[in-house]
C-alpha cells in the first residue's frame, strides 16, 4: 500500500544514522514523489555510504 506519509523510529548505537537522517531531512524536498527526488536521495546516500534496495527502480 501506498501512503503520502510515513512515520517510523530508528535506534542507532552511534550519531552516524543520526547525522544520515538529519541530512536527509534537510536536503531531500518534502512532499515530492520519490521519483521527482531521487537525485537528492542518492546524493545524501553516497554521502553517508547507505544503500536502499529497490531504489534504482525509481531512477
């Protein structure tokens, strides 16, 4: 199912995940599709060596 929104919590041993989401937040634009924002996604994923599988699909 497809959802507008989604809300989840992430528990991280270290500030790293942190750092990864607090840059996402600041650099992937709300409230678009994933698919008009996947160039800011993949760039703050190269930043902080994350991979997502099933990403590519939305290139």
């Amino acid at each position: 199912m497809l959802s507008p929104t989604t809300k989840f919590l992430v528990l991280s041993l270290t500030g790293a995940m942190g750092r990864f989401h607090a840059d996402f937040d600041a650099t992937v634009p709300h409230g678009r599709p994933i698919e008009e924002a996947a160039q800011e996604v993949q760039q703050v994923l190269g930043r902080h060596d994350v991979t997502v599988a099933g990403l590519e699909a939305v290139r």
